[in-house]
C-alpha cells in the first residue's frame, strides 16, 4: 500500500480519534439555536405590528382633530362674515364635518378695550366631553368703525 500524504493521514487519524472518544463532529444548527432565533424573530415581529397598530389609531385620531378645526375654523367664519358685532355669552351649536357629529361652543367675551371682543371656539364630539379643537381670535366693533 503506498503511503499517504502525512497531513491526509493526520486527517483520518483525528476523525477516527473523534469517533472513538464520542465526540461526532456535527454541521448546521442544534434546536435550541433554531428555537432562539425564531424567539427573537417573534418577539421582534410582535413589536413591529403593535407600533402599526398605534400609528393608525393616532392616524384616525389626526383625522377627528383635523376635522374638528375645520369646524372650529366655520364657526370663527360664520361669526366674522356675518359684520354684527357678536353679543356676549355662550352658544351651542351643531357643527358637523365629514361623518363625526361634532358640536362647537362659541363663547364672546368682552375685552379690555371695547373695541373688541375675545371669541373661543370649543369644538367635541356630541357624545363625549373632551375637546378636540380650540380657537381663540380677537374680533373688532366694525359697527363702529368709519369707512
């Protein structure tokens, strides 16, 4: 038999001494890496559908704001188009926008200068109690005013 070449000898010498001591040389992934992995996989998957989850419930709350100026927005509009000068107090009224049932409460009150008067515009849903938009302006007397 010829002799082999010493580093393929040394070769089949270390498998053999593996073999014989137990020790079998494996390739590829135990279970338990595997099953780490698709752990972390999962928990990272999970964080990413609830931050979508959160931004399109924030996406529908922008819209309801959104809407709600614009109502608030009429409201002011109405107020200044119409040239009276507003009385004081605070009136109800039905503003809806889009498919929200929407209810402005508009507030005059007088200013230190009686020139002007402070309108707030305070716009909710019917049904529930928190704002969603609030406008404040300054309108003048143009009543008084000389053309």
């Amino acid at each position: 038999m010829a002799a082999m070449p010493s580093n393929k000898l040394d070769e089949r010498r270390a498998y053999a001494h593996s073999r014989a001591s137990g020790i079998a040389r494996t390739r590829g992934f135990t279970m338990i890496e595997v099953l780490v992995a698709l752990a972390i996989i999962a928990i990272a998957l999970g964080a990413s559908l609830r931050a979508v989850g959160s931004l399109a419930s924030n996406s529908s709350r922008l819209h309801e704001r959104m809407l709600a100026s614009w109502s608030a927005d009429n409201a002011l509009a109405t107020i200044v188009l119409e040239h009276q000068w507003p009385e004081l107090g605070t009136s109800v009224t039905a503003c809806p926008q889009g498919d929200l049932d929407l209810r402005c409460t508009v507030t005059v009150r007088s200013t230190p200068n009686p020139l002007f008067r402070q309108v707030d515009v305070v716009v909710k849903r019917a049904n529930n109690d928190e704002s969603l938009a609030n406008i404040t302006t300054v309108l003048p007397n143009e009543t008084r005013r000389s053309l």
